[in-house]
C-alpha cells in the first residue's frame, strides 16, 4: 500500500480535545452529526493504528474511504 489520503466519517462530534490528538487530519463536522477526518496515510500499519485508536475512544467509525488527490 502506498500513501494515499484517506476520509473516514464517525458519527457524533469531538470535542476540542480530541480534535487536538489528530492534528495530522483536517477534522469537520456536517448537519447530520457525522464528523469527516482527512488526511495523508503513509501506510496500513497507519491506518489500522487509526481506527484501532477511534475504536479505543468508542467512536463509531462510519466509513472509510480513499480520497482522489
């Protein structure tokens, strides 16, 4: 797998806090709740260590998605 920019929605909002943990994604909020981070994921190992940190917060990971750059 090479770097590739990744989407991936979470239901709910973050607090402030939070958000400050993953300053390496650009992280917003839509209407319907669902919180979309993206940003630059340099491999696998990557992006498990994302979701398994969103799944440890008890986040709800709604989907993952490349993004075209």
């Amino acid at each position: 797998m090479s770097a590739r920019i990744y989407q991936v929605m979470v239901r709910g909002r973050m607090s402030p806090a939070l958000t400050d943990s993953f300053t390496a994604f650009e992280i917003d909020t839509d209407t319907d709740g669902l919180t979309r981070l993206i940003g630059d994921v340099p491999d696998q190992s990557h992006l498990l260590g994302l979701l398994t940190a969103l799944n440890d917060l008890h986040i709800e990971i709604v989907s993952v998605n490349p993004v075209a750059r």
